[in-house]
C-alpha cells in the first residue's frame, strides 16, 4: 500500500514538474522572438548609421537629428505649438 501511495506521488510530481518546464520553456521562446526582433531592428538601424556615416554627408544627418530628435530649431525659423490642448 505504502508502496502505491510513492508511486502515485512520485508520477503527480513529475506530472507537475513537466507541465511548469513546457510553460517555462513557451515564455522563454517568446522572450526570445521578441529579443530577436529587437536584434533585428538595431540591425537595420545600425546599416543605416553605417550608410550615412560612408556617404560623407554628415551634415545633414546632423541636421535631420536637431531638427527631428532634439527638437533644435534655426535662429530665424518660428515654431508654433497649441497649448490649448493641456
């Protein structure tokens, strides 16, 4: 009897600990596609970078950067923003 009782727990425990390593293992694989994806997009952004600094018009990659990412603006150039939407 005593002999029943251990198998039928030692066959529920690696019931158990089988279905939490496939559901570990699912998570680990989306985490992984998702990384890949993310090595994908630096990837691309890096051949980009690569293509401009080669092309010897740093200029306006420097311009495009101002003006587009650190919101620069030229010294004759007015900007109008609605505030009335706060």
């Amino acid at each position: 009897m005593l002999f029943k009782l251990l198998a039928g727990a030692v066959i529920i425990g690696c019931a158990v600990l089988f279905v939490t390593t496939e559901t570990d293992c699912i998570n680990k694989e989306a985490e992984l596609a998702a990384l890949q994806a993310q090595i994908d997009a630096y990837n691309i952004e890096n051949a980009e970078l690569q293509r401009t600094l080669s092309s010897d018009d740093l200029s306006a990659y420097m311009e495009r950067i101002a003006l587009e990412e650190k919101d620069y603006a030229y010294p004759d150039e007015r900007r109008f923003y609605d505030t009335s939407r706060d």
